[in-house]
C-alpha cells in the first residue's frame, strides 16, 4: 500500500486565450472591480514535497511566476500546442540561469514539433547566447514518471487537437477538452477534485460549455469541482458562481487547493 501524501495547487491563470479583461472590451465582466475577474491565461502551479511543476507556460508566464513568488521549478508540462499555453517559455531563460542547466519540458512528440517552429532560435546547432534551453521529454498518454512522482496522462480531445490532461492521485486537471473517450473518462474515477474548462454557457467547437461540463461532472461524480479557461462572455464571477451546484465552483487566480496524492 502507498502512503498517502499532500500536494498544493495554485491557479496561475483561470482565463481562455484572450484573458480577462479582454482588450478594448467594455463588457460588465471586463470593467468588474472584483480582483476574481481578472484571470490571466490558464495554468497551474503543483508543489510536492521534493516537486514543483508548472502544467502550461502561456503569454503570462512571467508574470504569473512573479505573482506566485515561485523561486524554484522543477519542471513544466505541456497540454498541447496553441500559443495561450507555450508562448511564455521564452522565460524559462531565468530557470536556465538559476539551474545552470536545459530545462526539463515534459510533452508529446507533436508539441515538440511546435516548439521548434515558435522557438526555433532555442533549436539550432549554435545558438545566440542567452537563449531560453529546454530538456524535451516525451509523453503521452498514460503513466507519466518525472522523479519520484508518478501519475496520469488522460487524452482529452479540443475539436480535432489531441490534449493531454493529468491526474494526480485524487486530483485531476483537464483544460481545453470538448471530447473524451469511455476509455478516458475510466481514469477520471474516484476523484476528490475535477478541475475542467468551461468556456461560458453557449456552444463551441472546441471546449466545453457550462452545460457540457456540468454533465461529464454528474458522471464522473468528484466530490468536487472547480471550472476554469473562462471566457469573459461567461459573465461576472459573482452571478455565475450563484448559478453552480453546491459542489462545482468557479475558478480563480490565486486560489490554492490541497490534494492527496500516492508517493
């Protein structure tokens, strides 16, 4: 039997590609002056006892390490390939400096791909000086081990774009999903907490809707759930969160949760 350990997550970023408030938007959501309208674009930060792991390093990267107070990373990993969650790895560049060393980049061979075309100055043979190394590991879905830790990569699919999402022991964090397999869906069982996207309330290609998020929840039954990549068509945090089951909250930047997880 495994012993039972305690991991931390903090939301870095809660918002969909665009973040909120949205540019030159004046929406009600846009102009809210509560500090839980303001979400940057969605990631998270994981602390384990002897780990610390981003999932998705987007255009505030940098600015959501600042706010985080993160000193120390031991690694990022990549959900899939759109620019709101790899175009801040340009910054690692200060893990590069602080390591001496690449630094460890977890993803499939497909995301990689995509590295070398938006970085590919980080790619060549001899390169200028100063720029950001990476350390590519391969993934996919399935047993994912970095260290000591062990856990799960779960195939979710965004339109036609495969991404992976990840279960740590009783937590599990899917961004960017509109579809999952009965196979998937399996190794969602069981959990304390989901965390998933929900756009805002009308259909779209690509992620799930309230409505859609709200039924993959009733059948996987976590005991609890939390909705992020938001969208600032969505509305205010104040009047969704009155419309959510007593289980199911909103997302925020800056909110931290305590998980179990199996060391």
């Amino acid at each position: 039997m495994t012993a039972a350990q305690t991991g931390k997550l903090t939301f870095l970023g809660s918002g969909t590609s665009q973040g909120v408030p949205v540019i030159a938007c004046s929406c009600p959501t846009c102009v809210s002056l509560d500090p839980k309208d303001q979400r940057l674009r969605a990631s998270v930060f994981l602390e384990f006892p002897e780990l610390s792991i981003a999932i998705d390093a987007g255009p505030d990267f940098r600015q959501q390490m600042l706010r985080a107070k993160v000193k120390h990373l031991d690694a990022i990993l990549l959900t899939h390939e759109h620019k709101d969650h790899i175009a801040g790895l340009d910054d690692i560049r200060a893990f590069n400096y602080q390591r001496q060393a690449d630094f460890p980049v977890y993803c499939t061979p497909k995301v990689e791909m995509a590295l070398k075309r938006e970085f590919h100055y980080a790619f060549e043979a001899n390169p200028y000086p100063g720029v950001p190394r990476f350390e590519i590991n391969h993934i996919d879905k399935g047993s994912v081990q970095i260290g000591a830790l062990a856990f799960e990569a779960i195939e979710v699919w965004h339109h036609k774009m495969q991404v992976l999402g990840f279960r740590f022991g009783k937590l599990a964090y899917i961004t960017d999903a509109k579809t999952i397999s009965p196979e998937e869906k399996e190794k969602l069982q069981g959990l304390d907490t989901l965390i998933i996207n929900a756009l805002h309330e009308f259909p779209h290609p690509s992620h799930f809707n309230l409505t859609e998020a709200l039924e993959l929840i009733e059948e996987i039954k976590p005991k609890k759930s939390y909705l992020t990549h938001i969208s600032h068509l969505f509305g205010p945090h104040m009047e969704v969160s009155a419309k959510l089951p007593e289980h199911v909250f909103l997302a925020y930047d800056g909110l931290q949760l305590h998980f179990n997880y199996s060391a």
